[in-house]
C-alpha cells in the first residue's frame, strides 16, 4: 500500500471504457493504491442544458469539434483538486510518435506531477485547448481511432508497468522490448518437445552465462532482422557490439537503417 500513489486523471465523454484497467498487472496495482485514476466526463461541466461538448467546425467540413469551455472547466476542476502540478497529455494523429523512451520520461514525470490524458473524439478538439492547456501530444500510431480512449489505455498500460512495485519482478520491465532499444529475445515454457518443436538446448543448460549469451544474440540477431532502424539508439555493452559486428559480417541480415 502506498502513502503516495502516483496519479493519473482521464478527462473521457466515454468513462465506462476504462474498466478495462481494473484488469490483470493494472488492476492490482490500483487495488494496492500504488496509482490512482480519477475519469472525469466533460459533459459533468457544459453550460447548457442539453450537455453538448461539440460543436460543427468553423470553415465548414464533416464531423464535430469538442468545444473549448467544458474541456476548459474539466482541467480547472482537476487541478483544483489535485495535490501535485498537472501535466496534460493529450492523444492525436498529430501528436509524436509513442516510444518507450517518453514513457519512462512520463514514469518520472509522476514523481512531481499528477498526469491527466485527455481523450479526443469526433473530428478532435478545439485547437485553443490544446495551445491553452496541453503540454504533450503523442500519437500510439499512424491511423485514425474513433477516440483517445483506447490510445489512452495503451499509454496508461505501458506506464504503469514503470511504476515501482507494479510488476512482481522488476528486471520484466528492463528486460522488456525497448528499454535498451533491442527487441527481446525468443521465450519458451514448459513442455521441452512440443510436436518435435524442441526448445533450444542452452536454455535446459543451467548455465546462466551461457543462457545469458544466448539471450542477447538472439535479442541482436531479431532486433537486426525485423527492427534495423532501432540499432542507431541502442545502448550495447561492447560485447553486445562485437555480436552485432559478428552478426552484420555474417551477411545474412539486412543491413537497412544502419550508420
Ligand atoms: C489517435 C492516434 C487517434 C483521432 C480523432 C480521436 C482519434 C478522434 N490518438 N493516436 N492515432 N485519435 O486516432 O492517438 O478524436
């Protein structure tokens, strides 16, 4: 149980589906109060009496635009309440791409800040909101989602991940796909032989400097293979870089995206 959990708030017209994150690693980390998440609906702060949070774009075009002042007084309300400085993420097509790097940047960011993920829907927002109160946007991918939420959930997901005692052993995260700019190697379980499909022998060894060797190659052979592009930042031990010096020399993988 934590004295001070870390905070997250989502500014939602649709604040059912964040259920979703009452699930699995999220889920208990929530229970054990080592994050909290606060929705809060934009329609709870319009004018009118019809609630309506959009309007139809000034210059014409298809689709709504959601309007400036319900999204305004929401991120008043927030930060009247909150106990830290809020930071404001907002989800875009025209936000830079995610990457872990921003994530682990974030995970810092809620030693000192709560985080507030504002979820667009329809065309998008009015652009005055996001020059008036946002501080970061970030885009999960290069298509067009029917709202934030779920871009969202991704990014809440993956930070939460970050956050100390989230995750029962702590070297998962490390050892995930990204975190030293590598993709991780190949994973295998129970049973040994599967159909004739065996699992690598080092790995039955128990001979951890052994498995250790494996583990990176395999890391630097998928990553040169399938992710090139991801060589130019990753952080290699120099035995890491003599692997990759051996595996480029093999010839046997693309050499695309490299210096
Ligand atoms: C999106 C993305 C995304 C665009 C219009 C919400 C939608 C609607 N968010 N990465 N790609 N958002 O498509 O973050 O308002």
């Amino acid at each position: 149980m934590s004295l001070n959990p870390k905070q997250i708030n989502i500014i939602s017209v649709l604040p059912k589906m964040f259920a979703a994150l009452n699930y699995g690693v999220l889920g208990r980390a929530l229970e054990a109060n080592l994050l909290t998440i606060s929705c809060w609906d934009p329609r709870g702060h319009t004018a009118n009496k019809h609630r309506n949070i959009d309007d139809k774009p000034y210059g014409g075009g298809p689709g709504m635009v959601m309007m400036v002042e319900p999204l305004r007084k929401t991120l008043q309300q927030i930060q009247k309440q909150a106990k830290k400085p809020n930071w404001v993420i907002y989800l875009s097509p025209q936000g830079q791409p995610l990457h872990q790097r921003h994530l682990a940047a974030l995970g810092a960011k809620l030693e000192t800040h709560c985080l507030t993920f504002l979820c667009g829907r329809y065309e998008g927002i009015d652009e005055r909101v996001i020059e008036g109160f946002v501080d970061e946007e970030y885009s999960i991918g290069d298509y067009v989602l029917s709202g934030g939420e779920f871009a969202a959930m991704v990014m809440i997901d993956a930070l939460a991940r970050l956050i100390p005692g989230v995750l029962g052993d702590p070297l998962s995260a490390e050892q995930d796909s990204f975190c030293r700019g590598l993709l991780e190697y190949p994973q295998y379980t129970r049973p040994e032989n599967d159909q004739g499909l065996q699992v690598p022998q080092v790995l039955l060894s128990g001979d951890h400097q052994a498995i250790a060797r494996w583990r990176s190659e395999m890391a630097l052979k998928r990553t040169v293979e399938r992710r090139p592009d991801l060589l130019n930042s990753a952080v290699l031990t120099e035995e890491e870089k003599k692997t990759l010096a051996r595996l480029l020399a093999a010839g046997d993988t693309p050499q695309s995206g490299l210096d």
